[in-house]
C-alpha cells in the first residue's frame, strides 16, 4: 500500500469534513446568535443610524437621539429578535450597532426615545416570538394624559426609521438605517398691533388632534382624540414703543406628536375672562404657509416631518388691559419669522 497518497487522502478527507463542521457550527451560531449570547459570527449587519430627515439635511443623531430600539423581522414580518443601546455611545458619530445574523432578508423598525430613563411613548405590546410586524405599535404614556384626554407636558422626542436589508456573502453587510422625528413643539406669541402688553393670562390655548397612537408604518392610528395644552407659557419683550416703554407679547409652548395632512388638527385661542374665540384655525394649513418655493417640489407630508420646531405670531386688536374683545388682526400673520399675507387666501377650512 502507498502509505503517502493514503495519507495525502485522509488529510484532505478530514480538512473537508472539518471545514463542512466548522461552517455548519457557524451557521448554527449565526442562527442562535440573535437569541442567545453567543460567540460573535463572522456575518450579519453592521448598521448605522442617522437623523438627516430635518430641514438642514444634516445627520444630527448624536445630539438628538439618547437611546434607541432595533426590532427585527425576518422576510415575512415575522419577529425574531431586538437590541437596544442607551449609553453615550450614541454620542459618537462613528456609533455602529453589531448584528449577528445569518444569511437572508430581514425587515427592521426602529424607535429613539422609548427606552431611555425618560420617555413619552412606549410600544404597547412587546413583541413575542413569531408576532407581525403589522402588530408593532407605540403610544403616548399615561403619564403625559390626564383624564379629560390633555395633555401639557414637554413630550420628550420621539424618533422612528425603519430598513430592509439583506445579509448575503461572508462579512458584515453595512447598512444604513434612517430616522424621523415624530414630536413637535409650538411656540405661539400674541402681539398688539398698538404695542400695548399682552398678558399670556387673558388667554387660553389648545390644539385638538388624533394622533397619540402611532403604527409599524409611523401612521397615527384612531385613539380617541388629544386636545394639547401648553406645558410653559409667560412674557417676552420684543422691542420698545416710542414712548420707551416696552412691546411686551404673550407667549405659549405646545407639544405634540407627529403631524400628519391626513388628520385636521386645530388651534384654538380664546379669551379666558369669556371664553370668545380669537384664533380658531386649521393647523397644518398654516404650518404649510411656512414652506418656501425653494421647497415647491418637496411634498407637504416631507416638509411636516422635516419641520419640528414651530412658531406663531398672531397680531391682535381692539379690546382692554385684560384681553377683553381682543380679536386676531386676519391681514398676516408670521410662522417661523416668516411674514405670510392672508388678504386674499382663504385658510378657514
């Protein structure tokens, strides 16, 4: 017998077989590895997250976004697993989160801000094995809603993204994943056209709206409606009279969720001492005042989303020192100092 080719054979027998075991060990790993805490596999996802949906087109995730959620699904919306980071890793710009995933497609949802030590919204179930995708659905805190269904509370950002993805070959696929933010803050200011004060007393604000449940798609879901009250209001000065004396406007901050064309929320103004309407209008349609013909092509729903930080200045005339008969002055009014004449637009509706 040629004991060397019978060697040369059972080397190269062996190597096979144990490359065959070796690979099939991996994959088994690769397979538990989003379950269990295993040794790191060789494939799956490097992936990146990044807040640029804002009006600056600028990646502003490590200032904006404290703690985040990745749920995974496979190809079929099936659950398989999630992960999640709250240090000040995500401060880094070069923050990657690792993902041990075998080869195959899968579909990610992610939230910021609902596992951090404070937070507004939170999932209403919490995925089990097998559950849809479609199943995935956030809302707003009990604690930021009283009985009556207001709210006045600094709502605190709330950030979803979702991404498919396929894992092919035999490294770390990298991939990026994209984020919008769902809260918005309003800030409203009323000024006398004859520059006398305006005291933020002599005055109450709401905004009316359905969008405090939020499905796997960002949508706002029907919840029974949210009427949102201010959660800081007072006096700002805004410049002097010729008399010298001081052009003292009345201010009020809202915070709200996600603003969608689809729903008709509404701000409403009226006097406190008789409760008589001075603003009662369609929100979004004056929030879209604000988009530029730079933006002619960006749809409206876009501009929304990009946009989080509003505000409102309404010109008031007629009445007292206590507000009384106050009325809005309709000729203009400024969002995000930007003057808009509504002579000849009809923003009733």
């Amino acid at each position: 017998m040629n004991f060397s080719k019978y060697r040369n054979k059972m080397s190269r027998w062996l190597g096979a077989a144990c490359f065959a075991a070796l690979g099939a060990a991996a994959m088994s790993s690769c397979s538990d590895a989003i379950y269990d805490d295993l040794d790191p596999c060789r494939i799956g996802v490097e992936l990146r997250f990044v807040y640029d949906y804002n009006m600056e087109w600028a990646n502003a995730f490590p200032a904006k976004v404290d703690c985040v959620t990745l749920y995974i699904y496979d190809a079929d919306g099936r659950y398989l697993a999630q992960r999640s980071e709250t240090s000040e890793a995500l401060r880094d710009e070069n923050y990657r989160m690792i993902l041990d995933l075998p080869q195959g497609s899968y579909r990610m949802v992610a939230y910021g801000g609902t596992t951090c030590d404070k937070h507004s919204f939170s999932l209403v179930n919490k995925p089990d094995q097998g559950s849809l995708i479609t199943d995935l659905r956030v809302a707003m805190d009990d604690w930021c809603i009283n009985s009556s269904r207001e709210s006045s509370k600094s709502l605190h950002p709330l950030f979803w993204g979702t991404l498919d993805v396929t894992v092919s070959g035999d490294d770390y696929t990298q991939a990026t994943l994209p984020m919008m933010k769902d809260t918005n803050n309003l800030r409203i200011l009323l000024q006398h056209v004859s520059g006398k004060p305006v005291d933020n007393r002599d005055f109450d604000f709401k905004v009316t709206d359905d969008n405090t449940l939020l499905g796997h798609d960002n949508a706002p879901l029907p919840d029974g409606g949210i009427t949102y009250r201010p959660w800081t209001r007072g006096q700002a000065v805004a410049g002097s009279n010729t008399d010298g004396s001081n052009v003292e406007v009345a201010y009020a901050e809202l915070s709200m969720s996600r603003l969608v064309t689809q729903n008709a929320p509404r701000l409403v103004i009226t006097r406190h001492a008789d409760g008589g309407e001075v603003v009662n209008i369609p929100l979004i349609n004056y929030l879209l005042l604000l988009k530029s013909d730079l933006y002619a092509k960006m749809p409206a729903q876009e501009f929304l989303d990009r946009e989080s930080e509003w505000s409102m200045l309404f010109f008031l005339t007629g009445g007292d020192n206590e507000g009384n008969g106050a009325t809005w002055l309709k000729t203009h009014i400024v969002v995000n100092d930007w003057i808009v004449r509504l002579n000849d637009i009809d923003m009733t509706e």
